[in-house]
C-alpha cells in the first residue's frame, strides 16, 4: 500500500488481474466506460491475456505508439480525442498497459481529461516497477524529457509478473539498473545480493518478484515522505544526473534508461568513493552495460546536459551522493572535479 495523498495498492504476482473481478470490482462496474491505453507492442504480445479478464466488461482499447514515442503532444491529443469520440465522462475509467512511458502518457492524460479521472496502472516492464508508483505523469518536450506532466496518483497497479517473460534483454538490463539502484540508496545486504546476479536473463520469476516487492518498497516510502519531491525523493535521482546526459547525447533508443542510469551510478559511486565500486563495475561487465559509452562521449559534450539538470542551480553540478550504502545526500560539484572524476572513472575501464 502506498500512503500519499491518494492511498492505493500495488498488487504484484501471477493473475493479479484476476482483482478486476474481486476488488475493483466495484470501481471498474461503476465507471460509464473503461478504456484501456495499451503500449502497440505490448499489445501485439498481451492484449488478448489482459481482455480474458475484462470479458465482463465494455471496454474499449486505445494502442498507441510502442516505447517513448508515445510521451508526445501528439499522443496526448490522440488519447484525449479517443476519450471524446468514445463518450467519456468523469466516471470513466483508463487502464494503462505498458511500460513506464504508456504509464506517464496514459497518467497524464487521466489527470488531464475533464480535469481528471482514475486510471490503474497495468506495468509490463520491470522498470515500471519504478515509474508505476509515486503518481508522476509526464510527456516530453522537444527541450527536454518529462518537461510537461502532472502528480496524479492511480487507483491501483496490477503488476502481472508473467507478462515481463517476453521482455528483451535490453529492457531486463534497464529495469534491473533501477531495482539496483534502490538498493544502493537503502540497504546494502539487499544490494550484495543483487550483485550476485551473473546473468540477469536467467533469473527465476519469483526471484525478480522479490526485487521488485523490495523496490517498489523503497520508492513507495521515500514517496510517502515527500510526494512533491521537497526532499527525500531526489534521492531516487542517485545516478540521474549523468544518466540524463547520456540519454540527451546519445539520443533516446540508442541507449536505454536504465543503461543510463547503470553508468550514472558507476560516475556517482566513484564521485562517492564508495567501496563498492569495482563489484559494480563487474556486474555492469557480467549483465553487459554499455560501459563502453562513457569513453565514447567526452566531459565537454556531457557537461551542457548536466547543467540542464533539474537539481543543478547555476554553474554548479548537482549530484545525489552516498555517504554508504543507504544513507545517500545531494552535493554540489565543481566543474573540474567532475571532469577530473570522469577522466578517472574512464581510464578505470581500461
Ligand atoms: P518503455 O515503456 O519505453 O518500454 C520499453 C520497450 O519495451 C518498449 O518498446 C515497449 O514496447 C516494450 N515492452 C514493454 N513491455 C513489454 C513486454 N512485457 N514484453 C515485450 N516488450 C515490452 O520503457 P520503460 O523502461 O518501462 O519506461 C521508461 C519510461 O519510464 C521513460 O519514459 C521514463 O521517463 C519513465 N519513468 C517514469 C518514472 C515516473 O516516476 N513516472 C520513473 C522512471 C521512469
Ligand atoms: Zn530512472
């Protein structure tokens, strides 16, 4: 359960979507229409799986572009233009199904349409783990990522371990980077284990059950500390600053969030002296991080994209820092230090 200004549950399992029929019974046969905003791709693999369960139900479905491509205007206005011509109303119900980039556009269109209704969360990605909880709705801005967006909380996520079985390796590597991530910033037995971890495909579906219950864990109670990101929550940006970067540089697609996010945390530990940065860069090397990116790009073409850095004030660079596994803190960088840090981190890659 997630305590923020809107309580809702985050079940996770097999056949959770079996719950339309028992708990959300009542809000899905209350609503005047349910519409399901579904990831084209997902689609494609899952949409007659999640059907199965609505089969009681009137439900229309929306497909919209796979991946980030969705977080346009354009899909924005595409969904709200379905929602109009379908005879929505504010009792109308939207399941989002999909990775995290269909939950923020789907998000944000429930808290936009007729100044809001309630959507559930339907994640098909591990990395959803993430975004699926703490209620950011979000569609980019040719400037920049995530620029127009809103805090709305869902009803509910329905988090269906099986459907992340067709998931690509790529993805599995993105979504475990963030589920790493957590640890770092929480609980080092929780995070020498996940180092453990040779070869990220292989894992068991209860095993990345467990991950996910105790990243969900971490991100639902920084959430519950600071819903509006006054605090606690840019702790969740640990290994962000230099991530964002990257996906600027390289352009979204050429390398995937959580890739970003895996060599970011590699910058931030060394940056952090943290004594566990050699493990890490093994298990980067063993799960097959892009670590050969970071000598791709050079301090100088990164450097624009960190200052534009939501945390970062004038000239400085901000960082979320640890102090030790689970105690991390925001620190402001020099410029040369970062560049001296980064030179550092990539002669370490030999
Ligand atoms: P995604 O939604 O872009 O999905 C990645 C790819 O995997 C897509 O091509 C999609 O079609 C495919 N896919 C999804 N589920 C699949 C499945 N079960 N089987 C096969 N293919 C599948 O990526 P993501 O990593 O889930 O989410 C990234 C997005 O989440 C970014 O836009 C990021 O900004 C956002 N995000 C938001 C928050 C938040 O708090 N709102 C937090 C973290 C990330
Ligand atoms: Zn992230």
């Amino acid at each position: 359960r997630v305590e923020a200004d809107h309580p809702y549950n985050v079940h996770i399992g097999h056949q959770v979507f079996s719950l339309f029929t028992k708990d959300y019974h009542g809000l899905l046969s209350s609503a005047d229409r349910i519409v399901v905003v579904a990831d084209a791709q997902v689609a494609k693999l899952h949409l007659e799986y999640l059907l199965g369960y609505l089969r009681e139900f009137d439900v229309r479905v929306l497909t919209i572009p796979a991946g980030e491509q969705a977080k346009s205007v354009e899909t924005f206005m595409d969904c709200h233009t379905f929602l109009l011509s379908e005879g929505c109303s504010r009792k109308s119900l939207l399941l989002a199904f999909g990775g995290g980039a269909t939950g923020d556009v789907a998000g944000f269109v429930a808290s936009t349409f007729m100044r809001g209704i309630p959507y559930i969360q339907l994640p098909t990605t591990i990395l959803a783990h993430d975004s699926a909880v703490g209620g950011k709705t979000a569609i980019n801005h040719k400037l920049g990522k995530n620029m127009i967006g809103t805090f709305y909380q869902p009803e509910a996520v329905l988090y269906d371990i099986q459907l992340l079985r067709t998931l690509p390796a790529d993805e599995v590597r993105s979504g475990m980077a963030e589920v790493v991530k957590h640890a770092f910033i929480s609980n080092e037995s929780w995070l020498l284990e996940l180092l453990e971890i040779d070869e990220l495909g292989t894992m068991a579906d209860g095993e990345i059950m467990a991950h996910l219950e105790k990243g969900i864990a971490v991100k639902a109670a920084i959430v519950e500390e600071d819903e509006f990101e006054s605090g606690v929550r840019k702790y969740l940006n640990f290994g962000h600053t230099l991530a964002h970067a990257l996906e600027g540089h390289f352009g979204y697609g050429r390398i995937t969030h959580g890739e970003a996010v895996a060599l970011g945390m590699a910058y931030a530990l060394h940056l952090s002296n943290h004594a566990r940065l050699n493990e890490f860069l093994v298990w980067c090397r063993k799960n097959s991080y892009p670590l050969e990116k970071l000598q791709e790009v050079s301090f100088e073409e990164i450097l624009p994209f960190m200052k534009k850095d939501k945390k970062s004030s004038e000239g400085a660079l901000s960082f979320v820092l640890l102090e030790k596994t689970g105690t991390p803190f925001l620190e402001t960088i020099e410029e040369k230090r970062a560049e001296a840090a980064y030179l550092e981190l990539c002669s370490m890659l030999g």
